[in-house]
C-alpha cells in the first residue's frame, strides 16, 4: 500500500510540474513601437521577423518563462530611406548587432489577466533589466483544434540607455527624435 501511495504521490508532482511549450504565431503578432519626433507626433515601426517561446506550467501563462528575438534588419517604418539609416551605423548598426533579444527573470500576478514582467533585453551589444506590463488575453481551440492563447506586452524603454545616441537639435529648440520609445507587443500563441 505505500508503495501505491509513493507512486501516486510521484505521478501527482509530476503532472503538478508539467509544463507546456508555446511558440509564437508569426502571422498573427505584431511587434510594434512608437517614438517621438519633432517633439510635435509620433512616429510608428514595427519589426517584421521574431521568433521565441513561452515555457509555462500554469494555464493562464502566469508562470511564464519567455525567450525572445526580434531579427533588426525586418525593421519597418513605412519609410525605406528612414529604415535604412536606422539600420546603419548612427541607430542600430545591424552589421554588428542583428538581434534584439529578451529573456524574462520573473512574472508576478497583478489581477486576473495583468501581469508584471520583469527580464533582459539585449539590444545594440546592451544588456539591461526591463520592466514590462503583460496583460493574458486568455486561451482557446481554435477550429482547426488547435490551443492558443494570447498577450500584449507593453513598455517604455529609453534609447540612449543602449547607446542609441544619435539626435539632432531642432532650430527652435526640443530634440528631433524622441529618446523614450514605446513598445507594444501583441502575440497570438500556439502550444507545441
């Protein structure tokens, strides 16, 4: 009998421990960000190829584990002479940093569907900590039965703190480009 008891107690902390894999569905995620200019609007971009994965064990992601690369040259300003400077040497200087990259150290449940997300970014050769707000959307079949589930990172980061430093001032004073620029990540999720 304890040797019944010993097994099912082994079994139960291993289905308790068991985590799933998700993976990021390109085609239906964004990875966007928005930064000032001429201190009068804002400008919008987005990154075209990323790719990651979420490790977690709780159903509501609450847990979650997050890897995760955006691919610099997929940048996208709906400008290709503005594209091309922020690739080069002045912004990103993707010849010799091609990858942004996040790894998450802790998430913390602040409501049912809020997280906080604390982690690494890796942008430009910088590494820093990052606080994110991660709001779960939820998780469903899709009808092809399928399990996704959905989340919106969002944030703001300060540019010059990865030694993006390029900027000019403006005849009537303010900085051209913004230096605070914030990031919205809308992610739609499939389980492997």
């Amino acid at each position: 009998m304890k040797k019944i008891s010993l097994i099912i107690a082994i079994f139960s902390a291993v289905l308790t421990n068991a985590q799933d894999t998700w993976v990021f569905d390109a085609s239906h995620s964004t990875v966007g960000f928005s930064i000032n200019h001429m201190v009068i609007s804002e400008i919008d971009g987005q990154f075209n190829t990323f790719e990651g994965s979420i490790i977690s064990s709780e159903d509501d992601l609450s847990d979650a584990k997050i890897n995760f690369s955006i691919d610099v040259a997929s940048i996208d300003t709906a400008n290709e002479k503005r594209d091309g400077h922020l690739l080069a040497a002045d912004f990103f200087d993707v010849a010799n940093h091609p990858k942004i990259s996040f790894e998450s150290t802790s998430i913390s449940k602040n409501s049912k569907a809020n997280y906080t997300l604390i982690g690494q970014l890796t942008m430009h050769g910088v590494t820093k900590e990052v606080k994110l707000a991660m709001k779960y959307g939820g998780t469903i079949k899709d009808p092809w039965g399928n399990t996704k589930a959905g989340v919106k990172i969002t944030g703001n980061l300060n540019r010059t703190d990865y030694g993006l430093n390029y900027n000019s001032i403006m005849e009537a004073g303010g900085l051209m480009i913004g230096e605070d620029i914030t990031i919205t990540c809308k992610m739609e999720l499939a389980k492997k």
